[in-house]
C-alpha cells in the first residue's frame, strides 16, 4: 500500500525527515602544557656559573690586597725575640706568640698619652663637621639668601687647591690667634671640612620640598624645619662625615708635626716617628705600635657602620 506523496516533496527531503540526524563529531583543542614552575627561570640579569665564580675570584683578590698587610703587620706584632722577620721566607704565623711587644711599645714611648691627645683632637673635628657641615649645608640646600651661588662657588674653589698650597697660611693664622704648640690649634683647620658641607648640602637636598612647604603651611621655624625634618633625613650622610673626619684626624701627619713643639702633646701618629728611630732594627715594635695607632680606626668603623645604615634606613622619606 502506498501513501499519497506530498506535492513538492521528493525522495531526498522525505528520507532527510524519516532519518535521524547525523552530529558532527566535536574538534578537541590539544591541551597547553604549563611550564615547569619548579626549575627557575633565568632571567637577563641572572649571572651564568661562570660569571658568578669570576666576580668571586675578584672579590677574593681585592680582599687579600686590603687586608693582607694589616694581617702581615699583626702577625709581625705578635712574633717573638727569637723569631727572624729578615729571613727569606718568613713564616706568616708566629712560632712563639706573644703580646710582650705591646708592653715596651708603652714603656718606651708615652703611647697613651699620645693616643689621648689624637682622641681630642679626633672629638673637636668630628664636633666641628657635625655642628658646622650641617648647618652650612641646610642653608645652602634649604634657605634662600643673596648669593648662596656665589658662596657655594666658593666652597667648590676651595676643594681644587690642594692641602700644602695652603699650609703655611693656616699656619700664620694659627700662630696668629695664639694656637701654636696647641692640640686646638691642630684641629681647628679640620673643625669644618668643605667637602663635607658639599656632603651635607646634596644630602639636604634630596629631602622633599614638600615637607619644608607643609612644615611652612603649620608654621614651623627654620630651627624646627633642621631638626624635625631636615635632620631625621640625613643621619645616614652624618655617620659618614664621622667615621671620614676621625680617620682623617686620627691619621694626620704632617699638620701636627708643624704645630706642636712640646713631645707631651703629640699626637699619636707623631709620636710613633721615636719607635722608628729608637728601634729601627726591631720591627716588632714598629708594627706593635702601627697597630696601637691602627686598632681605634677598626673599632669605630665597626660602631659606626651599624648606625650607617640604621641612619639610611630610617632617614628614608616614606610615601
């Protein structure tokens, strides 16, 4: 029995509609793989091995080169009577240490004296450039006055001219203001150091102006601006200036050597010259007292350095 077809219909459209529909297959996208987080990457900046091991070797040279002869020194300071320093190889260690050299050091010569001269010397330089720098520096990075240029001009002059152009012109002027064969006399030309106020004015500087303005706005002085705002932020500079003037006062030679007369008031490193003379065929003792005179420099960097980098890390403006 057949059934009446449809006008307009045909066989393939009748057969599309009895047939199920046929469902294309889904394409699946391969699956991205995720780096391996647990090696590390190397970056641009990531030294290679070799690299790394050069920078070492370098670390390692410059660090023998510094501090081998403070070692030799030590090493010499520490030997005995019996022990030969002139042979052709000399022993790095000592065979027989001992610290008897020390004591003649302090029996030949007034070493403490010496030092406690060098140490008053070192506190009214060190109170000189603290007060004087700092003062200097904020009124040239902060305060606006006629001819702050031509005074700044000034300071950067002085820094071309070497240190024995102008001796002899400190030197009138100290035997001027009564000074000579006086430890005052020996640190008053170091008391303020015009590199330091160059120092202390970049570091004044770099203090945003911001604050000074909203400090002005509360009606803060200039008194109050320098030790609320200015000094909180350059504590990291002044630790330099500290350890630079002490090393500089402690390790002067030759302006104490012109000042001072009498032996009582040398400074330590004057006074070391006798070791030379007086035993001049004993190196032990010579090395013993370039210790003495070396010691105090390692102790206050030590203590300085700490409050260094304190002073950078609180002295930060934060945002």
């Amino acid at each position: 029995m057949t059934t009446a077809r449809e006008p307009g219909t045909t066989a393939g459209t009748e057969r599309a509609r009895t047939e199920p529909a046929r469902t294309k297959p889904a394409r699946t996208k391969p699956a991205r793989t995720r780096p391996d987080r647990t090696k590390p990457a190397r970056g641009f900046n990531t030294p290679s091995p070799a690299r790394t091991a050069a920078r070492y070797l370098l670390l390692v040279l410059v660090l023998l080169l510094v501090i081998g002869p403070f070692l030799w020194q030590l090493s010499t300071s520490l030997k005995g009577a019996t022990e030969d320093v002139y042979s052709r190889t000399p022993s790095f260690l000592p065979d027989h240490p001992t610290i008897g050299n020390y004591g003649q050091v302090a029996d030949a010569i007034p070493v403490w004296t010496y030092a406690l001269n060098s140490v008053i010397v070192a506190a009214v330089c060190i109170t000189g450039n603290v007060v004087g720098c700092t003062l200097a520096g904020f009124a040239l990075a902060r305060l606006r006055f006629r001819g702050a240029k031509l005074v700044l001009g000034l300071f950067l002059a002085t820094l071309v001219l070497p240190g024995e152009v102008t001796i002899v012109s400190q030197y009138v002027l100290v035997r001027g203001l009564g000074l000579a064969d006086n430890l005052l006399g020996v640190a008053l030309p170091g008391a303020i150091a015009m590199l330091n106020v160059l120092l202390m004015r970049t570091a004044f500087a770099a203090v945003p102006p911001e604050l000074d303005q909203a400090a002005l706005v509360d009606g803060a002085g200039v008194w109050q601006r320098l030790w609320h705002i200015g000094l909180p932020n350059v504590r990291g500079m002044l630790s330099v200036i500290v350890i630079f003037t002490f090393i500089g006062a402690w390790d002067d030679f030759l302006w104490p050597l012109i000042v001072l007369n009498d032996p009582q008031k040398y400074t330590l490193t004057v006074g070391l010259q006798y070791l030379d003379g007086t035993f001049s065929a004993n190196p032990r003792l010579i090395a013993a007292g370039t210790m003495i005179a070396f010691l105090p420099i390692v102790v206050v960097f030590a203590l300085c350095q700490r409050f260094f980098f304190k002073g950078v890390e609180e002295g930060a403006v934060k945002g």
